[in-house]
C-alpha cells in the first residue's frame, strides 16, 4: 500500500502558526524566526520553510572547522527520515577554497532563493552562512585594559 502524498501547502497550513522551529518574540514588533536547519534565511514563512518544501539546503557546522551542507532528496520529501543527505567540506582550506563546492553542490536547487539577477550564484545565505560559520570558529582576541588618561594617569603614576 503506498503512502498517500501530502500537498506541502496543506503541511504548511496545519503547521504555520505552531511547531517545534517556530521561535516568536514580542519585543520588535512580534517578530517570527525559525529554526530550521534547512531554511537559510531563518525566516518563518512559507517560501524559506525546509521542512515543508521538498527541496531545501542548510548549511551547518561540523567538527575541526568543517561545514555539513544538507539537502532534500526530492524523492523522499514523505519520507523525513530518509529526504537529508549531509555533504561535509573540510575547513582547512581558505574561504574562497571552501565555498566554490558548496557554490557547485547547491546552485542547481532551489532556484527561487537565487538572486534574479544572477542564477548562477548559489541561494541567499549559503555563502552568508559558510563565513558565519568560518568566523565562529575563530578565537576572540582578549580586550586590552584601558589606558589611564590625564589626572588619573598623573595619580597613578605618583
């Protein structure tokens, strides 16, 4: 007996208003974030919503400064378990190094994220997210201590 196929509409009807991404904030204006790790832009609506569309990319970290870049398998999008196949990306490699396979890996899925202008760039925030990622791997420089100025200098000099 096959499953019966589910319009995503219908899927992001029922779930709009209340799922587990769904983060709301009153301050700002009441403004809606998701956390979905396939939507790129981290935008509750429908159009950016990966676990409705049944294609979708995310790009998350992995170990040693490595990147894992996630997508739906358009066959399987009934079946979540089996719709995400993880690619991950070394992070050795310098920046531009690092985002020209992700560049390649992602540019042929999910053309309405694409800027118009250009469709052969990858969707809006992969290479965002990709730097994101790179700089959190970063240690912080520690903040110096203020230098003393004027009167407070004289005293402390004395």
């Amino acid at each position: 007996m096959a499953t019966p196929q589910v319009s995503a509409d219908l899927v992001w009807e029922v779930v709009r208003s209340q799922n587990s991404f769904l983060v709301k904030r009153k301050s700002s204006g009441g403004v809606q974030f998701s956390r979905d790790p396939l939507n790129l832009i981290n935008k509750h609506s429908r159009k950016y919503a990966g676990f409705v569309n049944d294609k979708a990319i995310g790009v998350v970290p992995a170990e040693k400064g490595a990147v894992k870049v996630l997508s739906k398998k358009v066959e399987a999008s009934q079946k979540p378990a089996k719709s995400i196949t993880e690619t991950t990306y070394s992070g050795g490699k310098s920046a531009r190094k690092s985002v020209l396979p992700i560049v390649s890996h992602t540019s042929h899925i999910r053309r309405s994220c694409c800027q118009e202008r250009l469709p052969c760039r990858p969707p809006r925030g992969c290479r965002r997210s990709r730097s994101a990622i790179r700089h959190s791997y970063k240690e912080t420089k520690p903040t110096p201590e203020p230098k003393l100025r004027g009167s407070k200098a004289k005293k402390a000099a004395e």
